[in-house]
C-alpha cells in the first residue's frame, strides 16, 4: 500500500494521543504526517521515530492531504471539516458536527463499511457511547431484529477530555486529604460521585448525549424507527464506558444463541462467566481494541428480552481506532478520492 | 411516649453508626440501648452522651429487650432473629434472611407500614436498592399501574460496609501514586473501576441483589407479576445509591404528573432541573434522609413510559433510617407485643 499523507487535528488532546498511538501499532501507512492543535502549537511528539511540531490551523495545512482526523470541539471540525473536504481531503471527524447529515457517514467499519462508498469528502465516527451499542446490537439485529433498546451508560472522564481526568485525579486526592473540591470541567464534584449529565439537556429531558445514542444508532444500524431510550451517566472512572443494555427481539433469543453471534461478530469479545467473577470492566477494556461483553442473560421482565453489559475503551474504538479503520477501509476499497466525490466538490 | 429497650447488633458497622447517629437525631425513645459487635467487643461508643461498651452476642441479652435491630450478616440474623423474637423483642433485621418468608413484614414505612399489623416478631427492612425504588414507583403505581421495570444501579461501596469503603479510598490513594492495588473485599480493583457484581450469581444470570430488587419490591408493592429487570453495579462513590429507572405505566403520563404525584410523596423530594444542573447525585444525597428523584422524563421508547434518575442515602433511608422509622410506627400504632403476636411465640 502506497503512503498518503495526514493531518490530525487535536493531536494532543486526550483523544490525540491515543490515536497517534494506534497509528503507530497498525503501521497505519501515513508518510507524512502534520499535527495540529491550539494550545500545544509548537510543541513537539514523536510518531513512528519522527519528531512532529505541533502547528496552528491554516487553510494551507490541507493542501495535498488525503486524510484530516478531527478530534477537537465541534465548532473546529465545523470550520475545518468542509474546508478540507474542498481542498480534495477525506475528513474523518470525531464530533457530532456532521454525524447526522444525510450525505455523511456515519460508520463503524465492522457494522456498515458500506456507507463509505457514498462519501463526499466527509466521514463521521459515532458517538464513544454509541459505537460499542451499535457493535452489540448489530449481530443480533441481523438475525432477530431489535424492537426496543434501554441503555443505561457510566461512562469514563476521559471521554470529556484530558482536563477532565486531571480533574479526577487531583479531586480525588483532595478528597482523600480532606482538602475542598473546586469543579471546573464538570458542574460538580466527579470525584467519589455519579453525574447523571453528559452533554447539554434538551427541553425533552433527554441530555444530546442520550439523544446521540439514539439516533446515531439508528443511522449506523438503518433501523430509522428502532425505540431507544438512554440515560447517560459520568462516572468516576478515567477510561472505559460501560452500558447495562436491555433489548427487546423480535422473538424469544437464548443466551448462548446472543454469546455465540457476539463471538462470531469481528471487534467483539464475549467475556461472560459471572460465577467466576468474569465479566467485562473499565480496567481491563483500557487500551484494548474490542467491545467486550458480559452479563448476558434473558432479561426476565420480556420474553423477547436480552440483557447484557458491555465496555470498550472510549478513546480507542469509541474514537482513534475506529477513525484509523475507517481510513484503513478507505484505502483497501479505493475510495480515497473517487470521481464521485470529486464532482461534488 | 414512654421509653423502651433496644439491642442493636451490628452497632460499629458502616449502618450500625449511622443507625445510632439518626436514633439520637430523632430522639428515639430508647431508654436502655445495648450494643453488640464481633471484632469491636470491649470498644465503647458515645450514645445520648452515655458512654456503651459494646458486648458479645449472647442469649441473655435479649431478655427483656423490646426491639432488637440486626445489621450484620445473614447468618448472623438467622441465628439471632428467631431466638430474640421468641423472647418476646420485635427484631428490625436489615439482612435478606427473611424478607421473602410469608410471615415477616417487609416494610418501606412511607410505602406499606399496615403490613407491621401482621408481625410475628420479626420485620425485614428491604434491601438498600429496593426501599428507593419502592418509594419512587408506589405513587406512579397508585395513579397509574406499573406494568415493567428496568433499573440499572450505581451503588456505593458503603453499601458492601466499612472495609469496602476503606479499600475504596486506600486503593484510590494507590492508584493516584502509581502503587500496585491488591483486592480484598472486591474481587477487582474499585477504585477508577466499575463492577457489575454486587452479591452472588445465580444459574440465571442475575446476581441475587438484582433478583432480590424484582422480589422484595413485588412484595412491598403488594404486585407480584410485576416485571422487573435490573442490573446492579457497584462503582467508586464511598455513600448513596443511585438508579437510572425505566416504568412503564398502564396509560401514558406527564413528567408534569410524575413530578407531582412524588412531590406529594413523604420521603421522596423531586430535584429536578438539568438545564440547571440539578439532579440528584450521590454526594448531596449523603447525610440526607429522602430519596432524591430528577431527570424525569418521557421515556421515548415507549407509549408509557417514564424515565427517570433516583439517589438515596444507602445507610440512612436504605438500611438505619428505615429501620428506626419502622419502630416509630410499631411504637406509635401499638403494635409492639401484640396477643396474636404473643400467642404465636
């Protein structure tokens, strides 16, 4: 495979990091990479022996770039995102800038690949709550379709951002020592506690990250009448989100029938022997690739129910890693700079 | 209100503490108190400014007691319930050993206190994830029958007892300087972690605490064909419980009504403005003797649903709290040596 070119946006944010990481692990064939961030601009990270420095934006960054990774706010991906895409860049964008946009992707490589080929220059990667839900529910999906989905998330500090696990750390050291707590990324104490907040509330009650979960799933899953009710939870974990999921089939489905299509389903491991206290957890998900699961049992208020538990690292497959695959199924299907796209643009 | 004789088993445990600190806060009529612990026999404790040595367990003790409060284990109370109720004490166990036996009362006070009417010397208090729960549905269910539940938990390590609490916060401090961690209590690290393992498991799947919240709150709510599914989830907040619930109602309802039917419910105070950032949270729920409820909203997934956000203080109204307001009503109705009571012993 010949090399291409990248640019990452937010190359040091808690995100960043991991996805250079990941870069480096697959041998992700970039030769020329450019980093970019805001208040790191000049300072320098080593990829693939090479030493990188950080950059400010500019228009001209993406002049004969294949690929821009975004991992910012959504205000900078909704600035640079078309930008780039004009310049002849495939935008692989981690915020929810343009995740519902009818000519955008929305993908997880291992559910719906397929949906790159209509790109026009700009890919989204779900949600870090929803990309491990969709991976779970895609197998079943498929052979007894979901009617119904309750999720209930405790979710990592890490998905906020690197801020907000040094905020973890040093309220939690404050609160060991008795000392007072002062919040600053979160509206209260994290430390110790359970923030049922995630994101900004709309006037339904529902917070955008509750929302997100629901309609990017349907998106990802092209189930756009799929029920879905989320509750989205901070909790004081630095990375790894977990979900307690219920869902309702079409009809009656054992567990071992739901154990053996999650193990047959690429990017998922089931780890489920809950009598040897084998389940899956935040402490082991860190820093792997998959969506494990566990806790898989009939869920005994539905005849059609399944209940499970499941976790995937937030920064990885719920963000770096599945930019880089989607980019990595990019280049194996020659889909980089099609002519469609070029005529769009 | 003339006094009475208490025994509190348990008495240096994470509830028996705060179980002495609400019995002086609402100045039980306790005349003679006697403490019982294991490790912490010979240890004195301050209570109503009199100065108790805490004893061993022994048979005697029970002579001439009136109520006796067991918060210990299970074996514990198998082995001491039976024997100071045929004394002649009404014994308030906060174990599992016998909230499902048909003869014993199973009693949220605010929820069913008419079921003490029936008492035979003993009277479970629910589990600590159960009693909210109860409190949070019974008045939806008087307005509007339940049909399902679905409830996934974010239970505080208090809830397992002093040592769990004591593991959580040295493993903290661990793990904030880069030290190993070694589980004890736990069978994982719970520090930065989450668990989804609170009590044992059975060949269904579900672990007992969650079978225990579907059977206890059916028996206090008086709805045994209630559909009920949970997930309980033990995370790294050292007080309060927290619930991420999901009902379906018989006929649709407001999150105006719901809010409103609460609102009118003693113990339960609705706190519930998110765009505001006010909801309820473990570390404002602590200390606190309600159960706090927010995060109302209509759940989207269902016709009927409701969805909503639940956090009490697990050693008050889930265990010490409930206990001493089940004498209150056992003292306040008369109920304390009943003849049917007498002639059963």
């Amino acid at each position: 495979m010949s090399g291409c070119s990248i640019a990452v946006v937010g190359a040091t944010g808690a995100v960043g990091r991991v996805f250079l990481r990941i870069l480096e692990e697959r041998r992700f064939p970039a030769d020329r990479i450019r980093l970019c961030g805001r208040r790191s601009v000049g300072t320098a990270l080593t990829v693939n022996d090479r030493r990188i420095i950080v950059e400010e934006v500019t228009p001209e960054l993406f002049d004969d770039v294949d690929f821009v990774f975004i991992s910012a706010t959504t205000e900078v991906s909704r600035q640079i995102g078309p930008l780039a895409a004009r310049k002849g860049a495939l935008v692989i964008d981690d915020s929810s800038a343009f995740r519902m946009d009818a000519d955008v992707p929305l993908v997880v490589p291992e559910v719906n690949a397929d949906d790159l080929c209509g790109h026009r220059g700009i890919v989204s990667i779900p949600n870090c709550s929803t990309t491990p839900l969709a991976m779970f529910l895609n197998p079943l999906n498929r052979l007894n379709p979901v009617r119904r989905v309750i999720v209930d998330t405790y979710q990592s500090v890490s998905g906020t951002g690197a801020a907000a696990v040094d905020e973890m750390m040093s309220q939690s050291r404050n609160v060991l020592d008795g000392l007072p707590v002062e919040p600053d990324v979160y509206p209260h104490r994290i430390a110790f506690n359970a923030l049922p907040h995630v994101d900004d509330f709309g006037v339904n009650g529902y917070s955008t990250e509750e929302m997100k979960m629901a309609r990017e799933t349907r998106k990802i899953l092209h189930e756009p009448d799929l029920a879905i009710s989320a509750t989205c939870v901070r909790i004081p974990v630095a990375v790894g989100h977990s979900e307690a999921v219920h869902v309702e089939l079409t009809r009656p489905m054992s567990p071992e029938e739901v154990r053996d299509a999650l193990a047959a389903s690429p990017g998922v491991t089931v780890v489920d022997d809950p009598q040897g206290a084998v389940y899956p957890m935040p402490i082991h998900a860190e820093g792997k690739d998959d969506v494990f699961v566990g806790r898989i049992r009939r869920d005994l208020s539905h005849p059609n129910g399944i209940t499970a538990w499941l976790v995937s690292d937030n920064l990885r497959k719920g963000a770096g890693l599945n930019a880089i695959q989607i980019a990595e199924e990019v280049l194996s299907r020659g889909l980089l700079k099609t002519p469609g796209r070029r005529t769009q643009l």
